[in-house]
C-alpha cells in the first residue's frame, strides 16, 4: 500500500486573514473620507445651485443699470460688456472656472470684486451667527432640563404651547416686533446700525428666539427619555446631590443632541440672517444679498449664497468632527444614545 505523501503547509495557511481589503483607513480614516466626499458633492451641486437660481431672476441686468432713459443701443452694449450676451452653457463656464482660480467675479454695480465685499460683510454675519447659536445653546439646554426635572404638568403644557409658537414664528417677525417694542415704544435699544454694542442685542435676539424655543424642546424630551433609564434610576437610590444627579449623569447624555441640532441650527440662522440684517440695517452680507437682488446683481448674489452655503457645510463637518471625538460609536454612523 503506497503512502500518500504529506505536503509542508504553505506560509501563513491556517491563519485566518479576514477579509482583504484594498486600502485600510481605520475607522477615523473612513469617517473622513466620507464626509469630505459629502462635502464635496455639497459644494458641486452649490455651485450649479447658485449660478441657475440668478436666471430665475425676473428682469434684465442691464436694463436696471443702465437706466430708464437708455436707448437699446446702451443697453446692448451693456450686456455685451456684463457677457450677458453670451449663451448660459459659456457663462456656466466661465463662472465655474473663475472659481477654480478663487475668482468670483465683479460687481455688476460697483465693478468691485466680490470677494472684496465678502471679506468685508461677512464678519458682521459671523457676529450675528455665532453670538446666536451661543445664546441658544445657553438658554435652551438649561432651560429644556430644567422643565424636564422641575416642570408640573401645567408648567409643561405652558412650556409646550410658548415654545411651539415662538418656534413656528419667522425671524423677521419678531425683529419687527422687538423693534416696535423695545426700541420704537421704550426707547431702551438702538432700532438699527452696528455703531455700539447695544446694536446686537435686537438682531441676536430676533434670530435666537425661535432656535431657543425648539431646541429647548427637543432637549426636554431626551431630558425625560435619559431620566427614565435604569442608570438615572440607580444614582437617584444612591441620593446623590441634584446638582451631580443632573450635571454629572444627565447632562452628558444630552451633550451629543445639543452638539447635533447647535450645527444645524447655526447653519439654519446663517440663512436667518438674510431677513434679519435687513430689518436692523446690519451691515453684512443678507443685507447685501437683498440689494444685489434688487439691483440683478448676479456675481453678488452667486458669491454671497455660495459662501454662506459653504460655511454651513463645514460647520456641519466640525459638529460631525466633534461628535465622533466625544462619542467614537457615530463614526460607523451609529451613534448611541
């Protein structure tokens, strides 16, 4: 009987390998990779988005600068010197490889760079912005806990119909109303203008106000879903102090909802502002978006809207960047609670 004859195992046979991958990025790696492909398919369709909404703007450029007593000729010509004479797939083309270069574009208006006026207005709209999420996230996160601990049921259905109210109302309305109140009726806050410090507190406040009243809601009721786990139940059998009971053990859990809707909320209230800066004459850039609409100012308001739409995507991209460090589980997209 012949033997069979016994081969040497080849190197590395019976370990298990997994499965083999072309690129390891570890979880951060992938994470990054995602959302910087989200951002980029953000940026391209913002783009298109904002060289083909300004062709959706009634009315001819040329015709509003040069005048009401302009011959056809002066106007022609204007449009020849503006290239609106030119088909849109090569005015496409010449937007989007200005921008390519960090070009964009000059002012129908004033022949100024826009990226001048940018650089100039839109600091006075970061003011506004950030100063606002700021107050939303310190008036809504104490104030949803607190109702979510304190609160009776009268309380809570007070609490519910204000919030529901204020939220659904726009910003404008309630600039409009704080104006007429505060500064037009007591005299006690500037209307208008950025010359004192004073000057922030109606704007701030008409843009927060709404933010405030649905945020603190949404954290009410992960306020009441975390004080019902079993956890909260087991610090309250070790009476420990409220204060720790609420900062140390609650508190946390509700950090990853507030960090989540402060990113969107602050991209939101970079949108509020449009209105917002025009009722309080703020010198930044909604206030020029809405007199480059009025003049068919097409740079400006390509440039304006493609600027704030980029800064709400990276602000979106640093919550995101924020949350996975102070929880690792919501960088596979699975975030706990």
């Amino acid at each position: 009987m012949t033997a069979t004859p016994v081969r040497a195992p080849l190197p590395g046979a019976g370990k298990d390998t997994g499965p083999r991958r072309g690129l390891a990025l570890g979880p951060w790696g992938t994470f990054l990779l995602r959302r910087l492909a989200g951002l980029v398919a953000v940026a391209t369709t913002l783009v298109v988005v904002t060289f083909l909404i300004v062709q959706l703007i009634p009315g001819d450029p040329a015709r509003v600068l040069a005048g009401a007593d302009a011959s056809p000729a002066d106007i022609e010509r204007l449009r020849g010197q503006l290239g609106l004479d030119q088909p849109v797939s090569a005015r496409f083309a010449d937007y989007a490889g200005g921008l390519v270069h960090g070009d964009l574009g000059l002012s129908f208006q004033t022949r100024e760079p826009v990226a001048d006026i940018i650089a100039t207005r839109l600091p006075f709209t970061a003011e506004l912005a950030l100063l606002a999420v700021l107050v939303v996230l310190l008036v809504a996160v104490p104030l949803g806990l607190v109702i979510a601990v304190r609160g009776s049921r009268r309380t809570d259905s007070a609490f519910t119909l204000t919030t529901s109210l204020v939220g659904a109302t726009p910003e404008y309305v309630i600039g409009t109303l704080l104006v007429l109140v505060l500064a037009v009726t007591l005299g006690v806050l500037p209307a208008a203008g950025a010359e004192t410090p004073a000057s922030l507190v109606l704007p701030v406040a008409a843009i927060a106000l709404p933010g405030s009243c649905v945020m603190a809601r949404i954290v009410r009721r992960e306020a009441a879903s975390v004080l019902a786990q079993d956890y909260m139940r087991t610090a309250r059998g070790r009476r420990l102090p409220p204060l720790t009971l609420y900062t140390r053990h609650a508190l946390p859990n509700l950090l990853t909802a507030a960090l989540t809707l402060g990113g969107l909320i602050l991209a939101s209230l970079l949108g509020g502002t449009v209105i917002v800066e025009s009722v309080f004459a703020w010198p930044g850039m909604g206030q020029r978006v809405v007199e480059a609409i009025l003049a068919r100012d097409y740079p400006v308001i390509q440039g304006c809207v493609l600027v704030l739409g980029l800064l709400a995507a990276l602000l979106n991209l640093v919550v995101d960047v924020v949350l996975a460090l102070l929880d690792p589980r919501t960088l596979s997209g699975k975030g706990g609670h």
